[in-house]
C-alpha cells in the first residue's frame, strides 16, 4: 500500500510572534494608555485599554510594534480583501432571502398532467402572503358534579372566538417548474414554493390559457427578476464559510477533523499561531464522517491517540474547540462531562454518547480522557426539544466518534509519532496542551 504519511515525525517548535505578542502590556501605545494586545490579526492589532476597547490598523501602529508582531501590508491588504469579498457575498445573500422571503407561498393540489420542465395543478391553491381574520367556534364546559352536589348539572358556554390565519386563493389551474422525476399524473402535492408569474400553455381543446406560475428554482428567480448576482451566490450553494474544528497529530501539519465541515466546500484553511494557512485534505470517510487534512507547516503542539477500549461509562472526558466563532469569539473553548453511554443514537457502536457541552463549531474536537489521550472526535448533537405534555427532552445528549474508527481511516501506513515531550502533570496543564494543538478550521 502506498504510504500517505512518513514514518517518521520531526517536532519543532513554531510559536510565531503573533501567538506570543497577544496578552502583552504596554503603559501607552499612541493614545491608550494601560495597553493590552487582546488579539493580533493581519491588520492590526485588537487591544484593552483604559478606556475600553478598540483596534489599531497596521498603519497606526510604530514601525518598531509592527516589526515586533512580524505583520506585513500584503498580508493587511490580502486580509481586507477577503473581509471586503464576504461581506459583499453576505449583502448579497441577505437582498435574496429578502426578495424569496417575499414570493414564498404554499401551493397544493392535485397533478393534472405532468409536462417537460413542470406539471399542471388542478384546482391549486396558494397562500397570498397576507392574513385575514376567521371566527371559531367553540364551546366551554364549566362546573358539573360534585362529592357535596352530585346532581349539579355543568353550565356550557358557546361562542366564537377570533383566529389570524394566512389568506388563500384557489384556482382552475396554475403551473408549477420543478424537477418532474418524482411526480405523476394524480398525485396529490403540496410543498413551499416561489411565486414566479404567469404561464401560457395550450389545453386539449385548442385553447390557449394563462395561468398562475410557481416555481421551486430560487436562483432562476431572482436571475429572472435581475438579481443576477444575488442569484449567483444562491447558486454557490452554502453561504458563507462553515467553520470547524480539527487536532493536530504529528509534528509536520497533519490534522484530524469531521468531514462535514469540509464536505462540498474547495477552499479549506487551517488557523496556525493567528493566520489562516492553506490547507489539503488528503484522505476522508464520508461514512464514518473523519477526515484528515495536511498544513504545511510544524508544530511541536500536537495530540496523542488513545484507545477507546479503556473507556468505561462515566469516565471523565473534555473537549476544547470552537463553537459559534461568530458569536462567542474565535478563542478555544473549554466543556467537560463523561461518558454516558457506550453505544449512540440507535445502539450505533460507532460512537460514544456523552454529556460534554459541545455547539455548533465544535465538530472535530478531540474528546480526551484524563491521560490526555484522544479517545474519539466530537461529531453531532441531538437537539434539545419539547414533549407533547410539555416535559423538555434530549437536553446535553452529544456523541463523539470513537477513535479506533478514525485509526481505521489513516490506515497501517500511519505511524503514530512519539509522544510529546514532558507532558502535563496536572490537569490545567493538560488542558493548555490539548488547547495549544487544536486549531480552527475553515472551508469555504
């Protein structure tokens, strides 16, 4: 078999000057006084400060900090580019949910004749998008037997009350664009659709007929409403760049995440000391949903597999990752528990079920035991909901892939490194380290 990894694995040290200036203290640095750096990015640097919080772009800084931190203006320059490139993406994604929030209609009916490119409903109908009042009955029982009067009668209250429902139109026909493969002449269908016009077609009788049009292509609408570029970014597919995390495993930039996070999306990035670095994906299972991924670039920061044969129920285990960057911050996130269970959803022996917090984001953390060894990959989460009798359900009910599966992925050609040295003796050290090779993934 050919080897995807070498056999051997060199360690070096690579902390960059932007991991080791964030935290520094300056008295003053231009107007603020009592300074410190709380993040450097390739623009400049985000700081504390006496009087709150602010960020000073590259070309405020002194030319010595600059120096300092290593940044440099193609990076600063680069880096705006593509805030400026999402952001217009972003502003043209919002213009077209606003403009498909405002066609969307629901549409029901039965299938009179399937066409090429559509079929015919007969009769169809359709909500308006606007609402309208309707009166209710209802009747209310009150009172009734009792231990002391058993032969009271109840009182019965009839009346109407008021409901807002959404306001309908039915039609001979209307016509509908879609993919036909699924449907028949006959069937019956109702589905979330787009209102698109009118439709022209010619009946068995000859006669020509214009009729409401619906379509289920959201792109095609708002290209055909002049939206074109709104429509190309519908047309990419995801919005935006989903966001992951993954765990270093060798001293030379090989990483292990969910394949989820990368899954469909080119462009991957691997955030190493404070910069996104290009990343490869060189092996996946889709099944087992793991994927291993290569920076060029080394680490002597990086995590040691376990074996989840040793993992008994209600073993202590964490995690560190990177849940809801754009919410809670790009910084590693902390959240521990056990084990709750050693089978998952379905009795599925693949993964563990455990009580660790983990959000979105969180895909692709390690799940450590108190060795500090990877016993599996944080991989999905079972929502939390409602009963029917009001009693919550499903709360902080998690799973992690189990580690073997993930061995089993990179093969007999992968040969574990040699395990850290001087590894933590307490359990905040522990912590730090398993914080210090986890990294923030990023695919577009």
């Amino acid at each position: 078999m050919k080897r995807f990894l070498p056999w051997g694995f060199a360690a070096f040290a690579c902390l960059s000057p932007l991991s080791a200036q964030e935290g520094k203290t300056y008295p003053k640095l231009l107007d603020y006084e009592e300074v410190v750096v709380r993040k450097v990015e390739p623009d400049g640097i985000r700081i504390i400060h006496k009087g709150g919080v602010a960020k000073i772009p590259l070309e405020r800084l002194p030319p010595e900090i600059v120096a300092e931190l290593g940044l440099n203006p193609d990076d600063a320059a680069l880096h705006r580019k593509n805030t400026g490139v999402a952001e217009n993406e972003a502003a043209r994604r919002q213009q077209a949910a606003e403009f498909l929030k405002s066609r969307v209609t629901t549409l029901s009916g039965t299938i009179l004749q399937v066409k090429d490119g559509g079929f015919l409903l007969s009769p169809a109908t359709f909500t308006t998008g606007k609402t309208k009042e309707i009166k209710v009955p209802y009747t209310i029982r009150e009172g009734g037997p009792t231990t002391l009067q058993p032969n009271r009668k109840p009182v019965v209250r009839k009346g109407f009350k008021t409901e807002t429902v959404p306001e309908t139109v039915t039609v001979e026909v209307a016509w509908l664009a879609c993919d036909t493969r699924n449907y028949i002449d006959g069937m019956n269908f109702e589905k979330s659709v787009y209102v698109h016009g009118k439709f022209n077609y010619v009946g068995v009788d000859g006669a020509e007929r214009t009729v409401p049009s619906f379509t289920t292509d959201s792109a095609k609408l708002l290209a055909a409403a002049g939206l074109t570029e709104a429509a190309a970014e519908v047309a990419k597919g995801p919005a935006g760049p989903a966001t992951g995390t993954g765990f270093f495993i060798t001293g030379n930039g090989f990483l292990l995440t969910n394949y989820h996070v990368i899954e469909d999306r080119p462009n991957l990035e691997v955030e190493v000391n404070g910069r996104f670095l290009p990343a490869k994906l060189i092996k996946h299972d889709a099944a087992d949903d793991v994927a291993l991924l290569k920076v060029e670039t080394a680490t002597s920061k990086y995590l040691e597999l376990g074996d989840e044969k040793g993992v008994t129920l209600a073993k202590p285990v964490f995690t560190v990752g990177f849940p809801q960057v754009n919410v809670q911050g790009s910084s590693a996130k902390f959240t521990e528990g056990s084990v709750s269970s050693l089978s998952g959803a379905g009795d599925d022996r693949r993964y563990f079920q455990i009580s660790v917090p983990i959000q979105p984001g969180n895909s692709g953390s390690p799940l450590v035991d108190s060795s500090g060894k990877v016993v599996g990959i944080v991989t999905a989460t079972l929502r939390s909901g409602v009963s029917a009798r009001g009693l919550e359900i499903n709360q902080n009910v998690n799973y992690a892939l189990k580690i073997g599966y993930a061995r089993a992925m990179l093969g007999s050609s992968f040969r574990a490194p040699a395990p850290p040295a001087n590894p933590p003796k307490t359990r905040e050290g522990m912590v730090k380290a398993v914080a210090d090779a986890v990294a923030l993934v990023r695919a577009r």
